[in-house]
C-alpha cells in the first residue's frame, strides 16, 4: 500500500524536494516496471505491458549513449514514476542544447499528489546541469490536463506537434 | 543566380529524388551557411545570422555525437537547405527508436519548389537506415503553410508542443 504524499500542488511554487522520492538512472531490471507504468495509460499505443526483446535492445541503447537517460522515481523503495531525458545539441537558437522529456508517467494511485511536477524539477535540472537552455516536449492533443500541468510550470504552448510512422528497415 | 527546379509538389507521390539535389553531413566549414539559412526566417529567435563561439560549440557536439546529424542540401554546389537529424531511442510504443526532425530551413529563393519535401524524403530514409519505426517534429503554431506541408507528408498533427527556457547553469 502506498503511502499519500502531502505535497501541494496548488502553486508553481511548491517545486521543491518532494519528502520521500528518490530518483535515480534506470537499470534493466527496472524494465518490466517501466514498461508497465508506459501501457497503464488510456493513450499509449502499447498496452499489453509485457517486456519483448524491443523493449531490452531499447533500454541498452538508452544506456550506452551519454545523451539520454531513462529515470525512475521511487517512493518507499517502489518504483512509482518514469521518464526519458535527451540532451539534443543544435545549431538553434544561438546553438542551444535542448532538453527533450519524453514517456513521463506517474503511478495512477499518486497521481494529482506533486510527483510530476517533482519529476519535472528534476528533469530541468538535469538539463541545466548538462547545459540545456531550453526544455522541450509533446503532449498528445487529448490529454487537456498534462497541457494545463505544463503551461502551470511555465511552458509556452507555441507549438504544434506532428508524428509519422515510418515502414520497417 | 540559383536555378528553377522542375520539381512538382502537387502531389505526395512527388517523393522521389530531386535532379540537383546533393545530400551531405555538414562540416565546419558550412557553419555560417547554415546559421544564415537559420536566421532568415520570419519567427526564429536569433536574427543576426553571425557565427558565434556559441554555434561552433554545438558544431562539434552534433559532429562529435553518433545519434545526431546536421545536413545541408547543395543545388550545383550551393547549400540551400538544413536540417538536423536525431535518432532517440525509447522504451515507448514497443521500444520504438524515434527520428526528430529540427531545424528543416530551405533557401528562401527556392520554397514551393519540392526542395523541403526531397529534404523530407532523404530524412526518413535515414532513419529508417538507423532503425527509427516513428518520425517527429514540432513547428511553431504561426507555421500555417508548414502545418499544411507535413500533414501533406502524411504526419499526423497530433500533439501540443511545449517550451520552456532554462536558466543559464
């Protein structure tokens, strides 16, 4: 049973260290959580949650390379959120390096309880750190409540965000 | 004085290579080409179009970085396009690797000559080369003729864009 966290969220304010969550790089035995939190989802496209060998080649080419690292978030020693940061360096912009947050998922049992925005603090921080000066992400049009989350951390919605599937090698 | 292309854009179908047309990795040397093409456009944030420290620190990391490409496109040995390539890996949609396209500027001379749409093309076979089975991208929302053009491509215009500066480390 996870326990409530009594952080607010009423305010943008209220992104300092959330009491209890620990984040740290994912490792593959990781997998099957992440993969689970991914497919607990009413959008994503994968929902069987089963870890296939994509999923493992994935995670070791996520491992290998310096510019991208898939984070879990714990609470109480479980495993309660996910999410994949890459480092994009660009000419842009006055050559920023950009932040890319991608798969940003919180358990559904602590959701509406600061673990995003938590999440979210850290993630910029990691870009910071990295010398990002611009965070960026999509947000599929349907989730309306993920848009009003981010515009409160002071995102600009200035974007419209396009996908193709491309055929099989 | 750049030549015409023969090349229709009426139809998707207009995929195919363009005559003239010379694919390539950028060098250093193409730096200032490529901020220039960078620069000349109605709503990107810097204007001055002159090759900073800044650029050529993001030059070498794209160059130094296996995941990212900076392409310029030559018409009889002239650049007049750029776009910059990366391949992300992810656990998301059965560890699908995913191809993001950044920066796509075609020579204003040449627009509405199927110069963007052969850039495109090239895009996506690169990926696809690298294992990317999703292409994304993102244009600001006052891009009404670019929004047109890549649901012309077959993108789907699916998501909200989001961005948010990061303050120096």
């Amino acid at each position: 049973m996870l326990r409530s966290l009594a952080v607010t969220t009423s305010s943008p304010s209220a992104v300092g260290p959330t009491p209890g969550l620990a984040f740290r790089t994912a490792v593959a035995a990781d997998l099957p959580r992440v993969v689970a939190l991914i497919a607990d989802d009413a959008i994503a496209r994968s929902r069987t949650g089963e870890v296939g060998p994509a999923h493992e080649a994935a995670f070791a080419a996520i491992d290998a390379d310096p510019h991208n690292e898939l984070v879990v978030v714990e609470l109480d020693g479980e495993v309660v959120g996910t999410m994949q940061l890459t480092v994009i360096p660009g000419i842009s912009r006055n050559g920023a390096s950009r932040l890319l947050v991608e798969a940003v998922r919180v358990d559904r049992r602590l959701r509406g309880q600061g673990v995003g925005r938590a999440m979210m603090t850290w993630a910029h921080a990691w870009g910071v750190a990295r010398g990002c000066t611009l965070a960026q992400l999509t947000s599929d049009k349907q989730r309306v409540d993920a848009h009003r989350f981010y515009r409160s951390l002071g995102y600009e919605q200035s974007h419209e965000g396009f996908k193709l599937p491309l055929p099989p090698r």
